[in-house]
C-alpha cells in the first residue's frame, strides 16, 4: 500500500493527492470531513502534449484527490505539515508520508516533495482545477444563501423594475445552461463559450448598479439628526437592501460560474497561459469583494450612527427611535447574512434599541448628580459667607470695644483734672 499523500494549497483550498484508502484516511485523521472530489483526469487530458507530461499526468490521474476550503482549520494543516510555497506560482506543496497505513504515521513530514509535484505543467493543472473548484463552493454556498430569503431568487429579481437587472436575468439562462453542458460533457466547447464569452459586461454593469444603490441609500442617512427623518431613511433601508444584496450575490454568483468556464477553455485551448489566467481572476475576484465590502460597511456605519442618535433622543421619541434601531438591525443580519457566503468578515458589533425606562432612569440619575452638587455648593458658599461674616462680626466686636476703652479712658482722665 503507497500511503504517500501528496498536498498543495493555492491559499483558497487544499488538495489531497495519493491512494483513495491513505486520502480517506488522511483527512479522517486530521477532521477534514468535507471535501469535494477532485477530477484529476482533467490533467490526463489537458497535458497530454510530450511523453514526460504525458506519464506524469497519467501517473496522477491514477490516484484519488480531494479538495477541502481553506478555513482556519485546514490553514493549521498546512503550517503544520510545513508546506513550502512557490514564488512564482504562489502554491504550496509537499508530501506527508504515512506508516504501513496508520494514521499516525502521518505525523512525518517529507521536506522534498514528491516527483509528481515537480512538473510545474502538473501543477498548473492542478492548481486551475483547485481554483475551479474554490469558486463552485463558494457558488453553491450562495445558492444557499438565496434559499434562506423568503421569496424566491426570480422573483426577488423581478421586482426590481430597472432593465439592468433585467439584462442579468438574461444571462443568468445563458450561464446556467453552458454549466449545465459542461457538467454533463466534461468540458465547454466553443459552442458553449460562445454564448456566454460576452457577458461578463453585463454582469459587471448589473453589480455596479446595486453597489450605487446602497450608496445612494446610505447617503439619505447622512445630515440627519431629527428622529422622524431617520426613521424615514432606515425604514427605506430596511425595504430596499435585501434586494440589492440579492441582486449582489447573483452577480457574484455568475462571475464565479464564467471563471470556471473560462479555466475550462484556457485548460483547453493554451494550457501555457492557465497560471497567469488563474492568478488574474483571482485577482479580479478579490478586488470585487473588496468592493462589495467597502460598500456595505459603509452602509452599517451609517446604520449605525443613525441608531445612536436615536437611542439618544429615546426620551423625547419613544415610539420612534426603536425603530430606527429595529431597522439597522435588520439591515445588519441581511448584511451578515450575505456576508458569510462571500467569506467577508466584519468586527461590527450589534446596536440595540434604548429603553425609555433605561434612558429616563439615566436622566433622573443625571439630575440627582446634579442636584447633589449643586448642593453642595451652596452648603460651600454657605459656609464660606458665615465664616467671612463671623469674621467681620469679630472686627466689628472688636472695634466697639476699642472705642469704649478709648472713651472710658477720655472720661476718667477728665474726672482727675477737675
């Protein structure tokens, strides 16, 4: 039994490589349940140009693979098995390798990884396939997300009455059929592609669009310090953003879907340009979520603010200002919740809504403080003006006294001349 296990890892994900048995085993051992089965006959079939590619795609394409999402997990795993990257195609690789099949065994780490690593066409190959496989988790992972609105996606999609929404529903059939063709071909062909090679504009200008939406909603925010108007804007908010995020994660959704597609087609048709192909998409990709990111905390933040000043004036709105509140935590969790698909990550801590008891309580504190000193200053000054009449009261005594000892000296000396 070859118990020799074979790892790469493109930052996104990790691919198990070797024996179906020693790979079954592996990821038991390190708590790796959920995995993806990864096609490693493509490689067979997309690097069978020259006889030393040939054998060694052949010689992989034998083996089981497995590809799990890179999480905080897995990201362990490959610190602890010491993978070493690749300053050029950004990978890490190396082999672990077992002991007469027991798990334990995998604990060694072999420093030199495996020949089969070695051919940078395989793991090329290798890594468009991970990449491929990176964006259909994150696809269907947003096909859930949509699964837990309320309404259905089309027609969430359909109410919003902007034709460029419309054009993504459009392309939305085209994409989903050329997925479809590939799933049960194997591959796309240039029939498929050629549906479906345009529309990444369409997408684009669709995502644009609602990005410019949220903004213009987060804006209306803006200024407002009166309750009533704030209240206006948030439950606005609370009506529109869902949509536009569902609009969001579909156009997300079809840009990962025409990536695969066009793996699928460099793979095809110059397998020499898949690795610039791949890191350029990925690329592309990250900068898009930094978008939506940016977006969407910009539009929490404001949320947010717009609670605070609520919550400030409970007092004098106890009707409305909690609902200022209960509409920025609606907004929050739709965020949140299309958030986590993505894989975006945000530190924002929930806002919740004041209590008028809470607030009146305070004020009455704050009163009383007051109050107290406000006493205490007067018993101050109290004290300091008896202390500064006492002290004049004893001047005054003081001098009455001085004067009758003056004038009882006057009278006597007066009796004696006489």
């Amino acid at each position: 039994m070859n118990d020799e296990i074979q790892l790469i890892s493109d930052g996104d994900g990790l691919a198990v490589i070797g024996d179906a048995a020693a790979v079954e085993r592996f990821l038991i051992s390190e708590d790796l349940s959920s995995s993806r089965a990864l096609d490693l006959t493509r490689l067979r079939d997309v690097l069978g140009h020259g006889a030393a590619i040939a054998q060694a795609g052949s010689g992989i394409a034998e083996h089981s693979g497995r590809w799990v999402k890179l999480t905080e997990k897995s990201a362990r795993l490959v610190e602890q098995h010491g993978l070493r990257v690749n300053s050029t195609s950004g990978l890490s690789t190396g082999v672990v390798k077992g002991d007469k099949g027991q798990i334990k065994g995998f604990v060694e780490f072999a420093k030199v990884p495996g020949a089969q690593l070695t051919n940078p066409a395989l793991l090329t190959g290798a890594a468009g396939i991970m990449a491929q496989l990176a964006m259909k988790q994150t696809m269907d992972e947003i096909t859930d997300y949509l699964a837990t609105i309320d309404q259905k996606l089309d027609d969430v999609l359909r109410a919003q009455e902007d034709a460029v929404v419309a054009d993504m529903i459009g392309v939305g059939f085209d994409v989903e059929e050329a997925m479809s063709i590939r799933e049960h071909g194997g591959r796309v062909n240039e029939v498929t592609w050629s549906k479906v090679q345009a529309t990444s504009s369409t997408i684009a200008r669709t995502q644009a669009y609602a990005l410019r939406q949220l903004d213009a909603i987060a804006e209306k925010m803006e200024g407002k310090t009166r309750v009533g108007d704030l209240a206006d804007t948030t439950k606005e908010a609370d009506s529109k953003v869902s949509g536009w995020l569902t609009v969001l994660a579909r156009c997300f959704q079809l840009q990962d879907a025409i990536a695969v597609l066009e793996l699928d087609r460099v793979l095809d048709v110059s397998p020499d340009d898949l690795d610039g192909h791949r890191l350029g998409l990925k690329a592309s990709r990250q900068k898009r979520l930094d978008t939506i990111a940016q977006t969407t905390e910009r539009l929490l933040a404001r949320m947010d603010a717009a609670a605070r000043t609520a919550n400030s004036k409970v007092l004098l709105n106890p009707t409305t200002a909690p609902a200022v509140v209960r509409s920025g935590q609606h907004v929050a969790t739709a965020i949140k919740g299309f958030h986590a698909p993505l894989g975006i990550e945000s530190s924002r801590q929930s806002l919740e809504a004041r209590a008028w008891m809470e607030a009146a309580s305070e004020l009455k504190d704050r009163v009383v403080e007051t109050g107290a000193e406000r006493v205490d200053a007067s018993r101050r000054l109290g004290g300091e003006t008896f202390e500064r009449a006492k002290s004049m009261t004893g001047r005054f005594s003081s001098g009455i006294a001085e004067r009758a000892l003056r004038r009882r000296g006057s009278e006597e000396a007066h009796d004696e001349a006489e």
